[in-house]
C-alpha cells in the first residue's frame, strides 16, 4: 500500500496577518493545554483506522506551530511515532516564525525528531514586513537560520512573498538574493493573492489597498523564475523551488493526490475515497474530542468528475505536470477523452501543453494557473 502523509494544525498566532485566510486564532494560554491534550487523544484515535499504512511524511502547520512550547511539540510528535507506523526516514517539518522561537531551544525541535524546519520570513524589508503585518524583524530571520543550522536542521526552507503594495522590483532582488545568501534548501515564493474574508480584502474594498498591475506581477514572477533556477533551485511547482532532492515530500503528496490525514482544529483528511474536515473554532474542536474521540464537521465522498478534475488540479501545479498514463490507469478514460475540448483550447491560448505523457502549464500558464486550472473544474465530462 502506498504511504501517507500526516498533517497536524496548530491554530494559535502572535497575530493574524492582513493578508491571512488559514485557520488561525489569537494565543489562548489558558485553551491551548487543552488543545494539546485533545489533539493527542485525536492522534490516538485516528491511528486505529491506518495502523497498516505507513507514514511517509509529518507536518505540522497554523496558525504558527512555535508557539507552543517546544516540549508540547515534541509530546505532540512522540505520539505520532508511538500510535503511527511512521517511517524512519520520515520528512518531518515544523513551520516556524522568527518571532516565536526561543532562539536558544532549536536544538530540541531537533532532538525530538524533526528534520525540517519551514520559516516564515516573507521579506527582507522592514517595510514590508510592516506592510505584511509580520511581527518579527529581519534580524530575527537571520538569527533563526543561523541557530536551526548550528541545531543540525540540514534542511530549511524559507517563505518569500512578491507583488506587494507598493514593492519595486530592486527590492524584490534584494529580498531574492539575500534568501539565496542565506543557502536555504528550499524557497517557496508566492504571489500575494487578495482573499475574501481578510483584512487586507476589506482594505482593498475601500480602496485603501492596491495591488500592482497583472503586467507587473508577471514581470516579478519571471524575475523569481530566473533568479532562483540560476542559482541552483530547481522550481518543480508553481510557487516552490528546492535544492537537487530538497523538494517537499509533504507537499508532493497533495499534488500526486495522494492520501492524508489532518488532525487539529480545522485540519482535512482525504483518505479511502473520502473527504473529510475538522471543527476550525479550536475550544469546539477541544469539546468534541473531549466529548466524542472526533471532530470531524463534514464527510463527502467525491464522485468520479470530482475526482478526475481535482487529479488535473493538482497535477498542473507541478512543473513536470500531470502524468496522463497515471490519468487514464486510475479513471479508465484519456485525458483527451474527457478533457478533449477544454485541453484544445488551452492550446490553442499557448496556456497547456502536452508532451509525450506529460500535460502541463506553459509559463504564461504557470502564471495564471487558478484561472487555467478552474476549466477542469467546472466543465462537464465528455466522456462517461
């Protein structure tokens, strides 16, 4: 059987950023005991139902997961091995924020077991990072990747954001070249996207936010391209970049569509053909673990066009693109066969393009690839 991968969602922030749409509450002291306490009863629980499925890969995301005490991670992590067939050579990553970790205590992550460490550091620019809402400062980024490599984590990656208000393109350079300094083992550079429900949506709505012209965004986002590969990263999708076997096995398995397990407040599962989500508000999600041994919200068993479309989804994400010998053996149908006049367009618009097994994103695809991928979605099957 294939492995899967383990998510666990630890909800509490500092502060929740302008631009921010996760599931991410405000630090509750007086909850998060409690949040550890019911999640380590979910952990036992869910691993009943897997016991024979390994265990490939083990993230911990927010929210921002350091800011719990490093001796809570490390309970959370120890019942992951104890109740969980977790292989020894498990990828097993934390998120981290420069402003939340005790600079002194890195080497207990380690210790404990986690052998990657993801930093949020978004900028270089104090500016920007005012702009962005972060609360750490620069040199808060540059002590935390000195400790995690003198605390042994050989493999770090940091997070960069582009397209900001206001940002020219000398400093995103700048902010490119002094994460390429910093020798990470991987980069994940996003574009700054405006969801709804978020400050920085509502900013925009009264006109007190704006964001650079698309021409402009494009213009970064080929700058990040170049940049990065010609410094050694290979970008294996669309926002991530990594060091030769560098790339994230987790995230991988999301846009293989692969299976997972998501435990915590507001954490989804796909497993067995199913889907299904957690309470976000992390004192019900204590309640109902308390209460129940669950607290899953919703369950939904994707029909096969659901399923088809997703796989497309995930698989141009990646730059290698959507293997369609893998399509066929897994839906009984080409891709050609029930994407035949969607795939026709988007070629003709130089946005997909198919080679050999392959189909994938073009550049100008890549680019605009949530309003690319979004075709595969809503079009009905041709085929049945």
């Amino acid at each position: 059987m294939d492995p899967i991968g383990l998510y666990l969602h630890i909800p509490y922030c500092l502060h929740k950023c302008g631009y921010c749409d996760f599931n991410s509450h405000n630090i509750n002291e007086a909850e998060m005991e409690a949040y550890v306490q019911a999640l380590l009863r979910e952990i036992e629980q869910a691993a009943k139902g897997v016991r024979k499925r390994r265990v490939a890969t083990i993230f911990f995301g927010g929210g921002t997961p350091t800011t719990l005490p490093f001796t809570d991670l490390a309970r959370i992590l120890n019942a992951c091995h104890r109740h969980f067939q977790v292989d020894p050579q498990a990828e097993i990553t934390c998120e981290a924020n420069p402003a939340t970790i005790p600079q002194t205590d890195l080497a207990q992550l380690r210790e404990a077991g986690f052998n990657r460490l993801s930093i949020g550091v978004q900028s270089f620019d104090p500016d920007e990072l005012k702009r962005l809402e972060r609360v750490h400062s620069v040199d808060e980024v540059y002590l935390t990747v000195e400790r995690a490599r003198q605390a042994g984590f050989d493999n770090l990656s940091l997070d960069l954001m582009f397209a900001l208000p206001g940002q020219t393109v000398e400093r995103w350079q700048d902010n490119l070249q002094k994460a390429i300094d910093l020798q990470p083992d991987h980069i994940s550079a996003y574009n700054l996207t405006i969801e709804p429900d978020t400050a920085f949506y509502k900013q925009q709505t009264q006109g007190r936010l704006q964001m650079p012209p698309d021409d402009f965004q494009r213009e970064l986002f080929e700058i990040t391209l170049e940049t990065l590969t010609t410094a050694g990263y290979e970008h294996y999708e669309i926002s991530n970049y990594a060091q030769p076997g560098r790339q994230c096995r987790h995230n991988l398995n999301y846009w293989v569509n692969g299976e997972y397990i998501g435990l915590g407040a507001g954490a989804s599962s796909t497993f067995k053909g199913e889907r299904y989500k957690n309470e976000n508000l992390p004192a019900r999600y204590i309640a109902r673990i308390n209460e129940t041994q669950t607290a899953v919200e919703s369950r939904e068993t994707p029909d096969r066009r659901q399923r088809m479309g997703e796989a497309v989804m995930l698989g141009l994400r990646l730059k290698a693109g959507l293997s369609l010998f893998q399509f066929k053996n897994q839906f009984g149908i080409s891709f050609h066969e029930a994407f035949g006049e969607i795939v026709e367009r988007l070629e003709k618009m130089e946005l997909l393009e198919i080679s050999r097994d392959r189909a994938s994103l073009t550049l100008e695809g890549l680019f605009l690839a949530d309003s690319v991928i979004v075709e595969f979605i809503t079009e009905p099957e041709q085929v049945t």
